[in-house]
C-alpha cells in the first residue's frame, strides 16, 4: 500500500519537501502523471483511495482554473473527513492569492483541528460554525461530505461563486439544492459556475453528514 509521498513520487512530484507544490505539479501535469504511475506499477495494483485522494482534489482544480472567478481569493470548505485536508490542500495551491478559507463540519473539533494543522503550514484557514456562515462571502466554495439534504440555501451564495460539489455520489445524496441549481441552469446561456465532481444530485428529507 502505497504511502501519500510514494504516490506522489510515482505521479512525478520532483520535490517533497513542499507538498502543497507537489500536488499542485501533478494536477499541472495531468494524463503525463497518469502515465506515469501505469508505467511504474503496469504489473501491480494500485490503492483506490490513495488515488482518489489525489484524483478528486485535481477535478476540483481544473474546475478553479476554468470556472473560478478573476481575483478570486476566499474560500469555503464544508467537509472536514478523510478527504477535506487534500481539497484544502489544493485550494491553497490554486488559489495563490487566497486570503481565508473557512472550514466547517458536523464535528466541530474536526474542522478546527484542520484549520490548526492548516494554519502551521501558511494556509489561511478559519473555524465556520456551519456551512451557512462558512460559504458567505466565498468565492469557491469546495462541499465533500455525505449530506442527503442540502447544505445551505441560495442566498448564502452569490452569481460569482463557484461551487464544486464532490459528495453527492450516491442517489440519496444531495449537497447542493435545487434553489441554488435551478437559477444557474436558467443562466445556462451566460458561463455557470457551478461544478460538480459526482454522477448525481438528489432531495431527501433525511440529515446528518459525517
């Protein structure tokens, strides 16, 4: 089982000793990076969440680099699990002007535990309350958790946000609403700037997410 830095090492990051950068040349390499690690494990197998932990993040990127408003430098991040610090880790590396990120999560001393692990690395990280406090004012606002009912409504966000919802994987997921959706694809003929990493979007009336 490979360990984050031999990934890295197998996706073609020269240089370790700063991993924000690291990550940031093997979502700036792209397919090259992929080919790299088939190359070097062609014989083997590889460790799914390993990859995903790096493959989720580099979606999220792309989506920054194409979606993200000009002079964007504040950000939300509602998730603060197994995935949260890699897409905090990447906003820090897309977003070079950032000025604060807000963390939140159900567990509060997760997300501040985070924002203290991402302050002692130079990301400007600040404890949210709740989603709803946490995306105000955010130019990208990055969702990973296993909400089945939406996070925040619409006007907690503004036509300049850009919103990458990876959780909603599954068909009883729904991070963002149909509030804050329905008024983009009325828009659909100027640029939207709502992103989402999953295969689905979906309402229940159930809650909690981890």
């Amino acid at each position: 089982k490979l360990t984050d830095d031999e990934l890295l090492k197998a996706l073609g990051a020269p240089d370790l000793t700063d991993r924000v950068e690291a990550r940031k040349e093997v979502v700036r390499r792209g397919p090259k990076a992929a080919e790299s690690v088939l190359k070097k494990f062609v014989s083997g197998t590889l460790d799914g969440d390993a990859l995903t932990r790096f493959r989720t993040p580099a979606a999220c990127a792309m989506a920054i680099r194409a979606l993200a408003a000009p002079g964007a430098d504040t950000a939300a991040l509602v998730g603060a699990g197994r995935q949260g610090w890699y897409h905090l880790e990447m906003l820090a590396a897309e977003m070079p002007g950032l000025r604060s990120v807000a963390v939140t999560d159900l567990r509060p001393d997760a997300a501040r535990s985070m924002v203290e692990r991402a302050n002692a690395v130079g990301i400007p990280a600040v404890f949210a309350a709740d989603p709803q406090h946490a995306v105000a004012g955010a130019d990208v606002v990055v969702t990973v958790t296993q909400s089945v009912e939406p996070l925040f409504p619409a006007d907690c966000v503004s036509d300049r946000t850009l919103i990458c919802a990876v959780g909603a994987t599954k068909y009883d997921r729904c991070e963002i609403g149909s509030d804050v959706i329905e008024p983009a694809a009325a828009r659909a003929k100027r640029p939207t700037r709502f992103a989402s990493t999953a295969s689905t979007t979906t309402t229940s009336s159930s809650t909690g997410w981890p």
